[in-house]
C-alpha cells in the first residue's frame, strides 16, 4: 500500500472570481496509481489538515508565503506537524486564470520544493473547480476560466472516468462543438457566450476554487520536478501580446 505524503497545496489561480477563497492547504495524501479522472473521490486518501485563506487578494499585497507561514505555525502548535522537510509534494493550481496570481504561486511553489527537497503536481485548475461541481449540474460539463474578450478558455469533463480534456480557447461560435449540457463559469464570461449558453440550454453555475480541492485532485496526478513546474494560460498572455505589438511584431 502506498504511504501517504505530506503535501502543500496552493490555489491563487483566479483571485478576483466570485466563489474564489485563494489559500493553501495542507494534507497527507496517498497518492492514486498513474494519472485518474479528477472527478473521482479520493475521500479515503486525503487527510486534510488544515486551510488557511489569503488575509487580502490586492495585487500589492501578496499574501501566500505569509499564509503557508500561518498555516504551519498553527500546525505545529496543535502537534499535528514537526519538521517542514516532512512536506513531499507542493501541489499548485497551474490555471487557467490570472497572469499575476499563476506567476507567484508556480514561483513559490518551485522555490519550496527545491528548498524541502521535495516534488511538484501540476493541477490544472479546472480541475479544482470540478471537485467541487454540484451532483445536479448535468453532464458532461466545461469549466470555462481566463475569459477576455469574446473567448474564454474550456476544459471539458466527460461523465465516464477518462481524464478531462485539453483546455482550449473557445469564442461563441465554439460553444456547440464541445457537445455539453452544463458550464461552470465565472462572472467574466463573455455575453456572447453566456447567450450561446442560454440558447442551447446549457445550465451555467459559478465556479468554487478551494485550496482543499487543489489538494484532493493532486492525489490523482503525477508529480514532476520543480523545474518542470509552468502556468496554463489557455492563450498568449496579455503581457506578451502589448510587447509584441509595441514592437512592430505583429
């Protein structure tokens, strides 16, 4: 039987959403044979051992290595924890979602698992927000995140056990193709899509990015080197295309 591995998680992928709590978790997991379907339940081997939230979200004011600090402390106090090098795996919420906030939770991510020795998990965080998708919401479903413009990103979840799609970046008139009955999505989406949506009767619900659910969907996925760790954006980022186009890059 597999032991289970004590594990960081962190979740700052879209701060400013509704139903967003950024934070991070801290668990033991037994992690799952090779990679599974992040919708099923891995109840039986995640040990949640406590969550603790931003204080603020502000763009000035980072508090995620504050947070970790916070959680720990709390930790050791209650004789849960002793020894930081005990941490195995930094799970982090890779997005889609906000340039900044993906930016300084892959970065710190990787600065404490080199320093614990420890491993990362990539979790794409439409997969946070699928652990925590109601049982009504019909299937399949997409989690539609990073919306700009007339598109958003989608990544689909099926109603059988195969891992979820690769997310894409989808306008209005992609809407149809993905073949879903229920959308999860953030007060950002698009109107044009929102009225796609409502046109082929697909159910719209908001999405919940919760630091536990980072942890519980790390149980089912491989971990990689810290070095490996990376954002999803789903599209080039904003930051990128402005430098393009202010030097004649196209």
């Amino acid at each position: 039987m597999n032991e289970s591995i004590l594990t960081l998680a962190i979740e700052a992928s879209n701060p400013s959403a509704a139903g967003s709590t950024p934070g991070v978790a801290i668990g033991r997991v037994v992690p799952s044979a090779g990679l599974q379907s992040d919708l099923r339940a891995y109840d039986t081997g995640v040990e949640l051992l406590g969550v603790e939230l931003f204080r603020s979200t502000a763009r000035h004011d980072d508090d995620l290595l504050p947070a970790i600090d916070r959680l720990w402390r709390r930790l050791v106090e209650d004789n849960v924890v002793a020894d930081r090098r005990e941490i195995g795996r930094v799970a982090v919420s890779v997005g889609p979602g906000g340039f900044t906030g993906l930016r300084v939770s892959v970065a710190a991510g990787k600065m404490i698992a080199e320093a614990l020795g420890a491993r990362c998990v990539a979790v794409p965080s439409a997969s946070v927000v699928a652990r925590r998708v109601k049982a009504e919401l019909p299937r399949p479903f997409a989690v539609l995140l990073a919306s700009k413009r007339e598109t958003t990103v989608a990544t689909v979840f099926a109603e059988s056990d195969s891992a979820p799609s690769r997310p894409r970046e989808i306008s209005a008139a992609d809407l149809a193709w993905l073949g879903v009955v229920g959308i999860v999505a953030d007060g950002f989406l698009p109107e044009s899509i929102r009225a796609e949506a409502d046109r082929l009767g697909a159910d719209i619900v908001e999405p919940e990015f919760d630091p536990a659910a980072c942890l519980e969907a790390a149980a089912g996925l491989e971990p990689l080197d810290a070095a490996h760790l990376s954002p999803i954006y789903g599209r080039e980022p904003e930051a990128v295309r402005k430098w393009r186009e202010l030097h004649g890059l196209g």
